[in-house]
C-alpha cells in the first residue's frame, strides 16, 4: 500500500536520524524559546503600567509580530536544514544547523503563493458551501466533508514546492500536479494514519494525566514535537519519491 509506505518511510526517517535531527531542531529551538521570553518582558516593561489598560491592542499587536517573525525564522531555518539534510546529505555541522537565507526566503515565497492559492479557492467556495449549509444542513455536510478532502488533498500535492525550494530545485503548481499525479488514494491513506496516530497520542497523553501530570506533560510534549517533525519529513518524502523518483521501499 503506497500510503502506508509512504507514512513508514517518513517515520523512518525520523528514527533512522535523530540525532542528526536533535543538532538541526534543538538548540534553534531553545533559542527561540529565549528570544520570545525576553521579547515579551522587554515589551511589558517598555510600556508604562498606567498606558496598559490604555494601550492593550498596541502592546498585543507589537507582541504578536515580534512573536510571529522570531518563530518563522527560527522555524524555516529548521525546516529548510532538515530537507537539505535528508535530501542532499547536508550534515549539520556541531549543534547549529547551516544557515541558507537565500534558501529560507525562497521557502516563504512558496509559502505565500500556497497561501495565496488557497485563499483564492478557499473564500469563494466556502461561500457557496454556506449558501448550500443554510438552504440544507445534511446536502451541505455530504458536499462539505469530500469538499474538504480534496482541498486538503490538492494542498499535500502542492506541497512538494516546499522541499524543492529548500534544495534549490523550485518545482511550478503545475509541475508538482503532474509529478503527483494518480497520488489520490496513497496520500488520502497517509492522511488518515496521521490523524490516527494524534488521535493516540492525545489519548495516550490524557489517560496518562490520570495517573501523573507530570508525566503526561512530557508525553504530551514529546509526541508534539514527534508529530510536526513527522509533517516535515512527511513533505520530504513525497518531493523525494515523487519528484525526484526516489525508491521508498
């Protein structure tokens, strides 16, 4: 099953790798984690108490962009790392990862023309889907669930700009449809397993909360963390087999 093939493999990956995947994630995580708490106390302390309660939108406004650049940049700098790294063999070097900024805009710049493509098809549909929810309720669920699917669906098969951007070898919408073509029901199985597999953990992290909270919260943590860099790798995989032809058995 291709699916399935697909999801072990990028499991796979993860497992084969991690060490090499705790010197690409770990330490520009735990900078970001500092970064972001000194940016929000230095904005709490830049800011008068008196003008807080005046100036709360202004203060949440300069948060939140501060907060968002920090994380996107530390977060695409992982990113772009862990695709060079599986897909050209690029070995980080001691606990910081290569920094490529050519590389890292090119990976926003695929970013926003997904974004920008699903908001186009997005919005306009969405409003047809609530025209059809409010004349019928049960015809807009049988239309909206397959609806979703597809979107989703089309956006994993777009998707594979992302890694070839990373690498330097960008792909068109148009040529990533045609490499993924006939991928319908292997991704639609990978979709389903990863929604299986947080499914557990979540269980897994909540029953255990019965027992320790503690201890769920380092499962809980653990299996986040496992679990986006499972998307990540996932994204490496289908470029790889897909577009580059790679062999995932």
């Amino acid at each position: 099953m291709q699916g399935w093939k697909l999801f072990k493999h990028a499991i796979g990956m993860i497992v084969r790798n991690w060490r090499e995947a705790a010197r690409i994630f770990l330490v520009p995580s735990l900078i970001g984690v500092v970064v972001l708490g000194l940016f929000v106390a230095l904005m709490l302390a830049s800011v008068p108490h008196a003008d807080m309660a005046a100036t709360p939108q202004l203060a949440g406004i300069l948060t939140f962009l501060g907060v968002f650049v920090v994380t996107a940049l530390l977060a695409t700098w992982c990113v772009v790392a862990w695709h060079r790294f599986v897909m050209l063999e690029e070995m980080p070097q001691g606990w910081m990862p290569p920094f490529h900024k050519a590389r890292i805009f090119a990976y926003w710049g695929q970013i926003f023309k997904l974004s920008l493509a699903a908001l186009l098809v997005v919005v306009p549909a969405g409003f047809v889907l609530m025209l059809i929810v409010k004349a019928s309720p049960v015809l807009g669920l049988l239309i909206g669930i397959p609806a979703y699917f597809f979107a989703l669906l089309a956006f994993m098969r777009l998707s594979v700009i992302l890694p070839a951007a990373a690498v330097g070898k960008p792909v068109t919408f148009s040529q990533a449809f045609e490499a993924t073509t006939k991928s319908w029901g292997a991704l639609l199985l990978m979709i389903l397993l990863l929604a299986g597999l947080q499914i557990l953990t979540q269980s897994a992290a909540a029953g255990l909360a019965l027992v320790s909270a503690p201890l769920s919260v380092v499962l809980n943590l653990a299996t986040t963390i496992f679990v986006s860099l499972l998307n990540i790798s996932i994204l490496t995989t289908l470029y790889g087999h897909y577009v580059e032809g790679r062999s995932i058995d």
